[in-house]
C-alpha cells in the first residue's frame, strides 16, 4: 500500500461521509460545502463528467481534497446508482447519509401545453432515481449495519398547487409517499429515513423553470416566492447542520418552518429584499 492509500485509509477511518446525487449545483452542491465544513467526508454524483470534475477541483482548492469524491451517475440507470454506492465504499468504507438531491423541473406552462418528453423526464428523473437510489442506499445500508437515507422535498409534496408545476409538484408528492412508505419498511432496521425541506431556494433549476415557462405564472406568485426564496449558501449549512445531529427516523428537517416565515412578517428587510437580483428572473416582463 503507497503512502497515499494509507492516508486516505486514514482519513476514511476519522471522518463520516455523505452521498449527494446531482451535486455539482445548485442545493446539491450547497450541501456538498457545507458538509465538507462540517469535516465530513463527501461523494458527489452527475451525469456531465466534465462538469463533475471541475466541481472537484473547485472544492479541492478550499478543502482537503482527500475528503472530496465524484462518481458519474445517471439516477435513471439502476446500475449507475449502484456503481455509486460500491466506489463511495470502496472510498471511505461506510456510507453514513445518502441524499437523493437529483431532481429536475419541467417549465412552468399549462399541463396541456408541456411535452411528453418533459413529462417523462420529470417522472424518471425526480420519482424513478429517488425510488432506485433508496433501494440501492437502503440494501446497502442494511448490509453495513446503519446509515440515513433522505429524500428531497419540493413544491407539491405537501400538496401545494402553482399554475405551470402541475408536473413537478406532483412527482414531489410521490417522493414524500416513497419517504413515509419507506420508513414503515425500515422500522425494524438501524437504516433512519428523513425528508429535507428546503423552501425556495435561488438555484438554475428554479429560475429555468419560471423563465422557459409562461411569463403570467411567475408574476401570480412572485409576491410569495420574493418573500421565501434565500440563497442555498444559508440554507444548505442549516440542513447539513440537523442532519449530522439527528438520531431519529421519519425526521423531516425543514427549512422555512410556519415560525421562520412569521417572524419575516415583522422584518423590513424580507418586504424590501430581491433574493433574484441579477438573475433572469429579474428581468422577465409580463
């Protein structure tokens, strides 16, 4: 064994890692740092090579890039997702938590007027890699003796409605079924299953939903998403944070809570703010 594999066994040995799909941006990638903060160890996943190895680079230059992993991985592709799992092993032997973050959006237009092949990629992509990558996460977990599995929420998982994310919405309500479903599965096992809520955050996939979509639906809810979106530097150290603290299965870690978006009622800095300045958002016109 070189010096190097001893260090990274080393390093493997003192340190919790994480499993993060679609982590090269947006909330993915938010979640990569601020773990990586946190002193764990991280594996992210994508599907653009390229792009994933950038983001490693990137990430090496302001971390210890010992701690820092990248797979490529289509969530659609079983064994792409399997493949993920045995090298995050094979890397640092024991997958704590493992995050099914990968998701995508259709634009925001009338349900008549979306294609079928936005459809499907919605279905496949947020419903379909959410159930293969808890199959594969959950069988593995069992096999190791323990580990946390989270499922990303989003607009329609709770049932909430907005013209144009009919979609969407929909296969996040699926993804929270598939959350409730599998803890009931997981009960008699040291395998804990949680949600994460991370409200509107300012990510790629949020503003191309709004801009590729139908102007008008943007400014129906534009009042109310001004007001919850924040940036996935302050939210994502949140979620990590509760994560790396929590004991318990069938958690949900939430960001805006109902207490959370109270308190901005009385806070002049929320109604004067523009959490989308500089963004296409900015500039669509009705």
């Amino acid at each position: 064994m070189t010096t190097e594999n001893i260090l990274n066994k080393i390093h493997a040995d003192q340190t919790l890692s994480v499993v993060i799909t679609g982590g090269t941006r947006g909330i993915g990638l938010g979640l990569a740092e601020a773990f990586l903060k946190l002193g764990w160890s991280v594996v992210i996943s994508a599907r653009n090579t390229q792009q994933l190895n950038r983001v490693v680079i990137e990430l090496g230059q302001r971390y210890d890039p010992h701690r820092i992993f990248a797979v490529t991985c289509d969530v659609t592709e079983y064994q792409d997702l399997q493949k993920l799992w045995d090298e995050s092993i094979l890397k640092f032997r024991h997958v704590n938590v493992w995050i099914n973050n990968a998701g995508t959006c259709n634009a925001a237009k009338a349900f008549a007027d979306i294609s079928s092949t936005d459809l499907e990629s919605v279905v496949k992509t947020n419903v379909l890699g959410s159930l293969y990558g808890s199959q594969v996460a959950f069988k593995g977990m069992i096999a190791q003796g323990s580990g946390q599995i989270f499922n990303m929420e989003g607009w329609g998982s709770r049932g909430e409605w907005s013209a144009g994310m009919t979609p969407y919405a929909t296969s996040k309500r699926a993804v929270a079924y598939l959350s409730h479903a599998l803890n009931k599965e997981a009960k008699n096992s040291n395998v804990l299953i949680g949600t994460l809520s991370p409200g509107m955050v300012a990510t790629d996939l949020l503003i191309s939903s709004w801009q590729q979509g139908e102007v008008k639906n943007w400014y129906k809810m534009k009042w109310l998403f001004m007001f919850i979106i924040d940036p996935p530097e302050q939210v994502c150290g949140y979620l990590a944070k509760r994560i790396s603290q929590n004991k318990k299965s069938n958690v949900r870690i939430t960001w805006i809570t109902p207490w959370r978006l109270f308190l901005r009622f009385f806070q002049p800095y929320y109604w004067k703010r523009n959490p989308v300045k500089g963004t296409a958002l900015d500039h669509l016109k009705e």
